[in-house]
C-alpha cells in the first residue's frame, strides 16, 4: 500500500503538470513556443500519453508534444519577491514530482505561458536541498504495482504497462538531439551516438552540421510575457538641440501670411484658398495653377518657393540653394523656375519692344497707373508694364538658355519628366548624352547659334577678361546634360579661340543664362571640379550678368558645411567680404570657413565624450543660420504650409518598447560587463592624443567606445551570448571586419557561417526578438488595402546598428522559416510567409541595388522583410514601399535613428507608418547612448556597469528621453 499511495503520488504530480500545460494550451494555442520545463505549449489539443512513467518515455513526450528539448531543465522559484531560476536533472525532476503530488511544492500559474513551482508549504528550503524532501524513497524501488490499481481514464497512455517507475537512465535515454520518435537505446544497450560539438574554429573544410529546427529553443512569440515598457513619441523627428551635426532644419518656408499674400498677388492666383473638408477630413492637397511654359500644376509651397529663389536675385545672390526634402518636388520647382525666368524675359523684352517701336501698344504707358494687364494671365504674373516688382525681378535675369546638370544615371528621366511638365511648344528641350535619341540632340546650327562670341583683354597684372556677346532669343532653350561631360561640351562642342596677346586659347562659348545642378553633392563639392571650373569662369568673364546658378539636393550637407563652400563663393560677391556692415557679411567663404572650423571642432569634442554647452552649440547654429536665411530654400516632408501638412505622411510617431533583462543570464552578463569595464578604463588612460588620461564617463561618450560596448550591445538582443563570453569560450568578436571574413569563407551564404550554429543557443530567451515575432505576425496578417495596387502585401525594414546583429537577425529569421516548415507539412493556400533579404558589406554596390530593387517589388511573391546594418541602409536609400520598420537598438547618435526611419517615414509613402525602437536599458551600453541623446554626461553614481531592470523605469521616461529639445 506504501508503494501504491508513493506511486499514486508520482501519477498525481504528473496529472498537475499535465493539466496546467493543457490549460495552458486552451488560453493560447497559437503561441507554439517552448522553452525547457518552465513552458508546456501545443499547437493542438490532444491529451498526453506517458506509457510507462519512466523518464524517457516522458522525454519523448515532451519532444513530441511541446517540442521540448530536455538537456537543461529550469525551475523558477518565487520567494519574497525575488526569482530565482535552478537547473535540475532527471533526479531532481522526479522529487519534485513527489513533490507536487504530496503538496510540499505547490504550482502557481506566471503570465499566460509560464508556471513556476513555489516552496510555500515547506520549512526554509531551497532547491539544492531537494534531498530532504520527504517520500523519495520510492524513486530506487524497482518492485512492480498491479495493474489494477491505478486508473488516469483518458489521460492514461496507451497500452496494459503499469511497471512501477525504474531509476532515471543515463545520458542516452535523454539526449537533446533524438527525434520525436526515437526508440530510445537499442536493444543491445547501446546509447544513441551524438553529434561532435561544432568548432567554429575549424578550418578544415568539413561539412556544416546540420541544426535540428524541430528542436530549437528560439524567443517566445509573446512579447507581453517578458513586461516590456512601451511608449508613443509622436515626433520622434523633432531636431535636437543639444548635439551637433550635419543635420539642416527648413530655411525660408515662407508660411506666414504676409508672403503667401505677396505671392498670390504677384501670380494673381485665382484659388488661393485650400479646397474644403469634406466629411469630417481635410481635403487632399492639390495643384493651385499651372505656371505658362509648363502643363502640369504647382502646389501652394510650390508657387511660393519658386518666387522666393529668384527673389534672392534681388539682395545680389545670384541664384540659391533648393534643399527641399525629397519628395517634395525639388524637379518640379526647377522647371517653375525655368518657365517664370524665361516668361520674365519674354515680358520684359515684349514690353520693351513696343515701347520702343512707339506704335499703339495695349501695355500701359511707362511710369502710368495700372492694375491690370491684358498680358497677366498670357504670362502668369503682374505684367512688366505696370507692376514695378515684377519689373525689379526682371531687370535682373541675364539671357541665354537654361542648363541642367543631373548625375548621368538620371539624365534620360529628367528629360522624360521635362517633356511631361514643361510646354514643349513654348521651351526647346535638349539633351547632351551619349544615350540622347537624334531627336533630343542638339543640331549643328543649333550649336552653333547658341555660341557667344568671345574676346580677351589681359590686364596690367597679366589677369585675362573674356567678354561675352550672345545672340539674343535664346533663353527658352533648356539643355540637359550630366557633370562628367562638361569639359567635353565647353571645350569642344562650344570650344571658341580666342586671341590673347600672342596666344590662342579655347575657352567655352556656352553662356547659360541658368544653371541648375540637380544632386549637386555627388559631383559640385571641390573647388576643382569640372563644373566649379566653368563656373567660376563663366562669373568671372560676364560683368556682373553671370548665370542664375542654384544647387538643388535635399542633402545639402554630406560631411560638414564646408560640403557648400564652393555654393558660397559662386553666389557671394567681393564686398559682402570687405564691407562689415553689408546685409550679407555673414555670407562669405571666410565666414564659412570659421562655422567649419567651430563644427569640426564641436564633432571632435563629442566624439571624444565631451557634453557640449549650449553656449558652444549656439556658435555653430547661429551663423549656420545666419548663412543659409540668405541662399537656401528648405522644407521638410513634416512641415506644415498654410495651417496644413505638406504632406500625408505626419510627423515621425515611433513606439520605443523597452525590454527587461532575461533573469536566467544575469550572472553572465555581470561578468561580460566587468570585461568591458576594465576594458574602458584601461582605454580611457591611453586614448587620449596628449596623454593625460580621460574620464571614464568621457571615454564611454567617445567614439572611441564603440568596440569596448559591441558585445554588450549585441547581448541587447541576443543575450545567449554572454555565458560563453562569461566562461571565454566565446570565439568570436562581431567586428564588421570579421563578419566580412566569414561571408567571404562562406560563399556569403548565412547558414554556412560559422555563426549560424550558434544562433539558436543565443536567441534563446531574447525578449527583443520576441517582440520582432509579434511584430512579423502583426505584419504578415496586415490585410489592408495600398492605395493604387492589387496586392495587400505589406513589407517591413529592421535596420541593426551593428552589420554582426543583422546577420544573426538573417539567420535567425531563417531558423524561424525552417521550424515552421517542419511543423506545417503541408502549405496553406494563399498564407503570407516570411521572405527575408538581407544587406551586408561583402555585396558589391551592385549586389546590393539588386536586393533594394528585389525587396521593392510589389506583391505577395518578392521578399517582405529586409535585414540591413544602418551603415548600409540607414541613409540615402527610398523604401516607402515598406511601412513597418523596427530599429533593433538605439544608433550610436539619435540623428542615425531618425535617418532610418525617414528611409521609409517619407514623401510617396502611400500606407500608415508602424515604427518601433527596441533598447534595453538594463545594459549599460544602451544607457551610454541614451545618455548620449540627451545631451549628458555619463555618471558612475548612476551605477553605469550594473546589470538591472531597475533602470527601466517609468515608460514615459521613454519618451521624454527623445523629446528632450522640445521642452
């Protein structure tokens, strides 16, 4: 009876665990994620069956059922609040059983998924001291029970065995990598053989073992589970004072009432007014009026962004920078100023003409009163001959065509987008390309007419003048071209000799009476570039009438803002230097130069941790902003114009989800800390280019700290990492340069790296990609219409800011489609699946457009998930075509972050955006570059190297943290 009551015991813990994992199945079945003892989860409903109690058969069941591998089994135990997770073996398991069943151990429900076994009912006791447990006596009694005597109705196993439980068997019988259905040893006793360990460091040439994806302990799907803090910063976008970069807000967006009204007075717009609401929403922005010389409509920003760049012209800037973000129609507003430039010119000279034949004219009389004109609406504007603003901005275009630079890739759709916009009936369209079809080129006498006549005179001090005479009616020519064939144009094409002294010299006798340089970045930088040349002689050459020159670029600054240096110096003129008390004194190379100087500086600082005082920042901001008010048009893609967006995509929203330590690697992760503390200090003494020895904190801030805090920032999301680093079995460092190598060993294939076997063991328990898996889920049952396609696919970027995190972000993904695939034998019509691509540095630029260009195909069949480093993808790139982005961890700097999202939070992004910033605040790296946002200094007396999810805080912290400078 002993046996019996000991072995009814057994059953009855059993039945508990059984019942809790099966209410645990009905609560979510969807779920399908396990995790060792400490979560029972099945994707169906059937009722377990252990066939003879013995360890393991209960094993394969385990396996079978819940896809549970037992090599390490945890508990977790509650007591006074604080947890505690323990490693049991076979022997252990079986007294807590007996445990259970006599109510010494009581279970307790955790969340949806989890269940923990709680000592409540015992004396002090903690799991090392299981052995005194009472009534365990019983687990080396080898004596058999009647069959009889034990009945579990439905949830018995199948089959007549009631054999009395035998002692727990040895490694074989429980071995991880056995299959759901292995029989266990063989009859001969022999044990199951097991795989050799992988060694990452063998360069041997072996075969790449193959993962069990049935097996794999990835993260849980429920990121509620691991209590993560989330927070909504609706303008994330919003520009931070407190840190300098090359970061431009909007200059001379003109949205006051004021200049909207000189606008519509000088257009004499018949619909200034926005188009109603209509059904509690505003209505759609749309085209106010066509400009003549062009057949398609300029929006209200348009109309007055167009008047504003050649009113610069009026304060003696010839010309200007457009720097309008993209998407916002900066070609557009280079063919309004071409069209009003060249319908100026016309008035004027129409004007003019009349006045001088002396013959009955309809224009009024030169200095008469007027308020209309019959020529108003033929030109788009008050007519020359009344309307004396007009006639100031007139007065001042110099003749002659228009030229517009774009780099060559782009040159045949400017061209193709010219002949949609602009009159063609009205302006001459050429293009000067290789690729140019015979009827775009230009003739020979066309050529021809278009070249001045150009003469010299050589001054006292050996200086030579050119002297321009054009041919007059030439300004409704516009001829296309790209950067790399100025030379061959002005030297050959339009090559005039002209006679110096004793010499011949060929100089250009193009003369444009516009340039526009579209991208100007890529190719208009240094002072001796092809097309800086010509136009430094083109201004010098023509007295005062040199081209209109604008520099279009919704990137005005790539490096520093010495990047428009050469801009300055074109559109400057000699007295704006030598008087001080000129309006535009502050535009000048010289005034550049010291922002340039004072920037370099201020980036250097912070780069080596130093917390700028506003003071130091205002003496960069404020003659930035001194220079640019004067020659730059500027807006964003989330301004507002005229009380309205200027677009639909609104401000940048970003949920920030903050996410708690996993409990079972603290240990680990206090000693991977502890390395890269010595670490820090140990650099902090020797950094510095003087010699004397940095503040930690300072160093930590510095760019210098990057290497020191990457394991750190890679355990963020895959904290599996850090027991091997802890115990120095960790064989790898994550440096971009060796993930480069072990692409290039692996034939850039994922899953042949030396990495990829190691995944499954450091995802595990990543409360980050437990809230990737959500969001996937969420992205892949997203069913809502795109506006304009057939397909509802929706596609989503997680961008990593180490180029290591992203592969195993690849690899992982790839694990996840290899487990499901083993779990749905057969494919679901019609089911939306994961499709990831990925960008890395071992592609060629081509390769990688490759995989732009592929990841942006509409549909349900291209990929709909891009893996990427923010150094590959984070700037530069257009990818509205996702509309889901998660950042796995905070950039380095807060503008980084930003620059990732707007690659999808942007112009022509026809869904609702759906951004997340994952951090971690429990790990000291995270909280250096938080710190960082703000502005601060890192202090050690906020206990910067522990390990705790005590700095995680209340969630609105999360959001004040990004909303700093709007305060």
């Amino acid at each position: 009876m002993a046996e019996q009551r000991q072995m009814m015991g057994y059953e009855s813990g059993l039945a508990k665990l059984r019942t809790l994992a099966f209410n645990v199945v009905r609560s979510d079945t969807n779920k399908g994620w396990t995790r060792n003892l400490s979560c029972f989860v099945d994707r169906g409903n059937e009722k377990p069956a252990v066939s003879d109690y013995k360890w393991a058969d209960f094993n394969r069941w385990l396996r079978k059922r819940f896809k549970y591998s037992p090599e390490t089994h945890r508990v977790i135990s509650v007591q006074d609040g604080m947890t505690t997770s323990y490693e049991v073996d076979e022997a252990a398991f079986y007294k807590i059983l007996e445990g259970v069943a006599r109510g010494t151990l009581s279970i307790h429900e955790y969340s949806d998924l989890y269940f923990y076994l709680d000592i409540r009912n015992t004396d002090p006791l903690t799991f090392p001291d299981l052995d005194k447990l009472p009534g365990i006596e019983w687990l080396h009694d080898e004596s058999g029970l009647d069959s009889e005597q034990s009945d579990e109705g439905d949830d018995a196993p199948p089959g007549p065995s009631r054999a009395a439980p035998t002692p727990p068997p040895g490694p074989a019988d429980v071995g991880g990598a056995a299959d759901a259905a292995d029989p266990g040893p063989s009859a001969s006793g022999a044990a199951t053989p097991q795989p050799e360990p992988f060694d990452p460091n063998d360069t041997s040439g072996g075969a790449i073992p193959e993962i069990n994806v049935e097996n794999l302990t990835l993260a849980d799907d429920a990121a509620d589970d691991y209590r993560i803090k989330e927070a909504q910063d609706d303008d994330f976008g919003a520009i931070d004072d407190s840190y300098v970069d090359t970061y431009v807000g909007n200059f001379n967006a003109s949205d006051n009432k004021d200049k909207w009204d000189e606008c519509t007075e000088f257009f004499r717009l018949p619909n200034a007014v926005h188009p109603r609401a209509t059904g509690g929403r505003a209505a759609k922005r749309v085209p106010l009026a066509k400009l003549p010389g062009m057949t398609v409509g300029l929006f209200d920003y348009q109309f007055i962004a167009v008047l504003k760049l050649l009113r610069l012209s009026l304060d003696g800037v010839h010309g200007g920078l457009l720097a309008d973000e993209q998407g916002l129609g900066k070609t557009q507003e280079m063919f309004g100023l071409i069209a009003l430039a060249n319908n100026l010119r016309r008035c004027k000279n129409e004007v003019l003409s009349e006045r001088r034949a002396k013959k009955p004219t309809k224009h009024a009389k030169e200095g008469a009163t007027a308020k209309t004109c019959f020529a108003d609406r033929k030109y788009g504007f008050k007519c020359y001959c009344y309307h004396k603003p007009t006639q100031q901005l007139a007065d001042k275009l110099p003749e002659g065509p228009s030229v517009i630079l774009a780099p060559a890739r782009s040159c045949a759709q400017v061209l193709a987008e010219a002949k949609a916009k602009l009159d063609t009936s009205a302006l001459k369209l050429r293009l000067m390309h290789d690729t140019a079809h015979k009827d775009d080129k230009l003739t020979k006498a066309e050529v021809k007419t278009l070249t001045a006549a150009v003469t010299a005179t050589k001054g006292a001090d050996g200086s030579i003048r050119y002297n321009y005479k054009v041919n007059p009616g030439l300004s409704d020519y516009v001829i296309i071209t790209s950067p790399d064939l100025i030379e061959r144009i002005t030297g050959k094409m339009f090559g005039v000799e002209v006679k110096v002294g004793d010499e011949t010299k060929i100089v250009s006798g193009l003369l444009p009476g516009m340039v526009l340089m579209d991208e100007f970045h890529e190719y208009a930088l240094a002072a001796d570039s092809p097309v800086i040349t010509w136009l430094e002689h083109l201004k010098a050459s023509s007295r005062g009438k040199h081209p209109l020159m604008y520099f279009v670029s919704g990137t005005p600054f790539g490096d520093s803002p010495a990047d428009i240096r050469s801009a300055v110096s074109l559109l400057g003129k000699p007295e704006w230097a030598t008087d001080p008390n000129h309006a535009m004194a502050n535009v000048t190379v010289a005034a550049l130069n010291k922002l340039t100087a004072t920037f370099e500086n201020l980036t250097r600082l912070q780069s080596e941790g130093v917390v700028l005082e506003p003071s130091e920042i205002a003496e960069y901001r404020i003659p930035l902003y001194q220079i640019l008010k004067k020659i730059m048009v500027r807006r964003l893609g989330v301004d507002k114009f005229r009380d309205r967006p200027l677009t639909d995509i609104g401000s940048l929203s970003v949920k920030i989800a903050d996410h708690p330590v996993p409990t079972q690697y603290i240990d680990a992760l206090k000693t991977l800390t502890d390395e890269a503390s010595a670490r820090a200090a140990e650099a902090a003494r020797n950094v510095s280019p003087t010699g004397e020895p940095w503040a930690v904190g300072r160093f930590l801030r510095s760019d210098h700290s990057q290497d020191v805090l990457l394991k750190l920032r890679l355990a963020t999301t895959f904290p599996g990492i850090a027991p091997d680093a802890a115990k120095g079995t960790l064989k790898f460092e994550f440096t971009t340069s060796e993930v480069i190598a072990e692409l290039e060993k692996a034939d850039r294939d994922v899953k042949k790296t030396a990495y990829f076997p190691r995944i499954p063991e450091w995802a595990a328990h990543s409360p980050k990609l437990a809230t990737m898996d959500a969001t996937i889920a969420t992205m892949l049952a997203d069913k809502k219409r795109i506006e304009g396609e057939a397909s509802h696919a929706k596609k989503l970027v997680i961008f990593c800011p180490l180029e290591a995190e992203a592969l195993l972000v690849c690899g992982y993904l790839l694990l996840r489609i290899a487990t499901q695939k083993k779990k749905n034998k057969k494919p679901v019509k019609d089911e939306v699946t994961m499709k990831p691509v990925w960008l890395h540095s071992a592609l060629s630029e081509t390769e990688r457009h490759g995989v732009i260009r592929k990841f942006l195909e509409p549909g349900n069949a291209p990929p709909n998930i891009l893996v990427a480093p923010l150094a590959l993808a984070g700037t530069g790139l257009n990818l509205q075509r996702a509309n889901y982005s998660i950042v796995t961890g905070p950039a380095w700097t807060k503008r980084e972050t930003q620059q990732a999202y707007y690659r999808i939070h942007r112009v022509g992004q026809k869904q609702q955006t759906k951004l997340q910033l994952l951090t971690a605040k429990w790990n000291p790296a995270d909280r250096v570059i938080l710190a960082k946002y703000e502005g601060k200094e890192v202090s050690f007396e906020d206990q910067i190297w522990e390990i705790s999810n005590e700095f995680g805080g209340d969630s609105s912290a999360l959001v004040e943290r990004h909303q700093q400078a709007r305060e």
